[in-house]
C-alpha cells in the first residue's frame, strides 16, 4: 500500500463506504469500498470535483459521520462511537456573532468543562499564535474575512487537536487573503508552534494542495473512490514556478480530466500511483449499486460558449493548467465547463490538453439562432434525460408533464441536493435548446412551439467529429 504506512496511523479506516437506502432495497453508493489512513507528521490534501464526496469523507474519518460499513481506528483502536482528539475549520466560519473573539475561542474549552482561568490562559495563547492578540474584545461582524478565519483556526487549534480537519478553509477568501493565511499556516506548522500531529486539508485548489501537502489524494466520483496517491518529496518552501512544481500541477491535472482513465499516467513523485485497494462487499449485505444514470456537468451555457470561443481563438487547443491559469479559475470551477463541452461533442480532453472539435469550432463561430440548433441537435444526441424529456412531450396529446415525473427518475440514482443540481442544469440546457419550456410555479414542462430553425444549408459536422476520449458518466 506505499510507503505512507512506514509509521503507525493515528486514524485508520478500513473497508468503509457510505450508502444511502432506496425504496426499492437497494443502496446508493456514496463513498466507495476504501482503505484510508492520517499519519503523524503530514499535511494530508484531499482534491476532486464538486459533489465527489470529499466532505463526505472529511466527516467520516472525523468521526462527525458513521459509515455504513467498515470500522474506524484510533492509534490501532476501534473508535467505537469515542470522540477522538480532533478539530475542524470550516469553510463558512462558523462564528458565534454574539460572541467576542476570545469567547468564540474559548467556546469548545467550555463544551469540555475547562475550568474558567485555565480556558482564558490558553485561549489568549492560541489568539496570540495566530496573530489576532488585541482582537480579543471585537465581535465577528467587526472582523475581515480572514480575520474570522483566523478566530476559527485559533477556536480549532485551543483544543490541542491531534488531527486538525479544515474544509476548503481558503475557499470564501480573496486570493490575496487566502494566500497570506496559507504562508502563515504552513509558518506554523514547519516551525512546530501549533499542537498538531496531523493536517487533513479539504481543498480544490490543486495548488493549494502541492504547495501545502505531503500527500495528496485524489478522488474520483460516484460513488467517491481513490483515483491517485501521491506522495509529494518537494522540499519546503516550495517554488510555485520550478519545473518540479509544475511539473507535478499538470499531471494532476490530466488525472483530474481524464476521470475514465486509471493508472495510465505516470506519478512524478514515485515510481508509481499509489492506489488503495478495493474490498468486496460481505455476505448478508443489501446489494449496492452506484449511480448508472448519466450524470451532468454543472456547467452553464454561457460558461460553455464562452469557453468554446477562447479555445477557438487560440487556435482550438490549450493545456488545461496553463488555460485555468490565465482564467483565474480552480479546477472545480473548470472542469464541470471542460466536462459539459466533451459531453456535447464540442470538445475533447487528452492528457490535460482540451481540443474543439469541429462541430465546437462551428457553434464558437455561429450566429445566435445557428448555436441554439447546434446545441439542440448535441443535447439530443447525447444527453439522457433530454433526451427522455423531448421522447415524452412529443408522445403526449397535450405535449405538456410535471417535472416530478423526472425528479422521480432522477431520485433513483442521485441524493436529495444532486436531483435539484442535475434537474437544474437539465432545464437550462434544454430550455436554451428551445427543447420545451418550463414554468417553475406550476411545476409543468411543455413542448416547444417550434424548435430553432435550422439553418439554410447546415453542415453535417458532428458526424465527422473524433469522439471524445471519455464522456462524463456515473
């Protein structure tokens, strides 16, 4: 399983996975069979998509979550419902506003019954470490973004965790002021000021990963499974522009956007991917199954065209690290756009390169009405529940259906929060498409009038198009 486990974890999870029931006695699989483990000593980052299950793992390895199967262990031991020596920073702050600084701070030493002279000395110390001293009598509403971040980092570390979980902790900040609040964490911890063993980072800034980590994880999705392993041997500080740093960015990158491909690239940072192995279920369980249905990017249509057109103007090919970089955007924010381009056709990913196709290099280049007929004819091709939703409106004598009939369909492979995301996305592609239109009051879906009309003498691109390397699925 790697060097990792050269040392004795502090958390161990073994075999678990996450599962929610469904009507029909089958489980929705959320996390996928795994084997994880926090040692001593690291800066662990956990990197993926929106919606892959990071959090998800977060709370279960902090013990906030059970599994539905597979056990925990604390230094060796199984946790068995203990609350272990943990702490977590959230992405939203999660301040008490009526409560000063130092009170919000010595909160969770009250929750554990400290006595009142020994909470005030260490939480005084804590603000002290972590640059808030003279802070102290401020309220939350008084404070800066990332001064409330650091009250959160100080209300974590006050407790003396000996693993200190922090959820896209960055994530809500400025860049400057997520970039100073990184350089100030890692002061912390390479000079050993804060009483922590372990770091378990949330995060999908893939920068933020391999400047901060020792290890970085890689998750895939649905259900949430262990993609890469990686354990980065670049030495502290790190240079955001050595041929080392980059060079490890960009491959995970490809592995990123090549979610179908496993094992096909190989690890900068040793002489392999370190991959967990899987499990089997065991005996007696209900059968699980992830989701088989087409899952949807949650990208816009006007993040796509946009895209489509930058792509077309340098020339209809670009490496993925360098294009986010001149976008300003992090990969979670990207790749649902890159993902939603290759589904339709207009695009393709290959070894963290994304290339227009011609029918993509057609719709950049259209008129308004000649996208609108190009993007129809590309979702009906080949998006699913489109698909489902212009068969059925033209076989019904009114044309018209609620949208529970398909929230339904989509409740059987999706979880509460991804049914409302998938149908949202479906009614703005679909509505764009002039597929039908959607009156959200009444809940109704009803055909079209008249599709776009197509133009005089249209090419027909797609069918010359390479296919994709992978398209976007379950």
């Amino acid at each position: 399983m790697g060097d990792f486990l050269a040392t004795e974890p502090i958390i161990e999870a073994r075999a678990i996975e996450k599962s929610y029931p469904q009507p029909d006695g089958t489980r929705i699989q959320v996390v996928g069979l795994m084997d994880f483990c926090i040692e001593s000593g690291k800066i662990i980052a956990l990197l993926g998509a929106s919606g892959c299950g990071k959090s998800t793992l977060l709370r279960i390895l902090s013990g906030l979550s059970q599994p539905t199967s597979g056990a925990l262990f604390w230094h060796g031991k199984p946790l068995n419902g203990q609350v272990p020596n943990v702490a977590i920073v959230f992405q939203s702050f999660a301040l008490f506003p009526w409560l000063t600084v130092l009170e919000n701070v010595e909160a969770p030493l009250e929750a554990r019954g400290i006595a009142a002279v020994e909470r005030r000395k260490r939480a005084l110390r804590t603000l002290d470490t972590v640059g808030l001293d003279g802070f102290e009598t401020a309220y939350p509403k008084e404070l800066s973004g990332g001064m409330k971040q650091r009250v959160g980092f100080a209300r974590a570390l006050v407790v003396e965790p000996e693993v200190l979980f922090m959820d896209e902790p960055f994530s809500a900040l400025d860049v400057l002021t997520a970039e100073n609040l990184r350089g100030e964490l890692l002061e912390l911890w390479l000079n050993k000021k804060m009483p922590t063993s372990a770091i378990f980072i949330v995060t999908h800034n893939i920068e933020e990963a391999v400047m901060l980590a020792d290890r970085i994880v890689v998750l895939g999705r649905n259900p949430a499974r262990i993609r890469s392993d990686i354990n980065v041997r670049i030495p502290q500080p790190r240079d955001r522009k050595s041929p080392r740093f980059l060079e490890l960015v960009d491959y995970i990158y490809k592995v990123m956007t090549e979610p179908d491909i496993e094992h096909a690239l190989p690890d900068p940072e040793s002489s392999g991917e370190i991959v967990m192995p899987a499990r089997s279920l065991k005996r007696g369980q209900p059968p699980v199954r992830s989701s088989k249905y087409q899952v949807l990017p949650h990208a816009r249509v006007a993040g796509i065209a946009g895209l489509l057109e930058l792509l077309h103007d340098r020339g209809g090919r670009e490496d993925v690290f360098r294009l986010s970089e001149d976008l300003v955007m992090d990969v979670e924010d990207l790749l649902p756009i890159l993902e939603a381009c290759q589904l339709l056709g207009f695009a393709w990913l290959k070894e963290g390169d994304v290339e227009v196709s011609k029918t993509g290099a057609e719709f950049a280049e259209a008129d308004i009405q000649t996208r609108k007929v190009l993007f129809r004819k590309a979702a009906l091709e080949n998006v699913t529940i489109l698909k489902q939703i212009d068969s059925v409106l033209k076989r019904k004598s009114d044309h018209a259906i609620g949208d529970d009939f398909f929230r339904d369909i989509l409740d059987e492979h999706f979880s509460d929060e991804e049914v409302q995301r998938q149908f949202d996305t479906a009614m703005n592609w679909g509505r764009y498409a002039e597929i039908f239109d959607y009156d959200r009051e009444s809940g109704r879906l009803v055909q079209s009038d008249s599709a776009p009309a197509e133009p005089a003498q249209p090419e027909p691109a797609s069918s010359q198009d390479p296919s994709p390397t992978s398209t976007p699925s379950a």
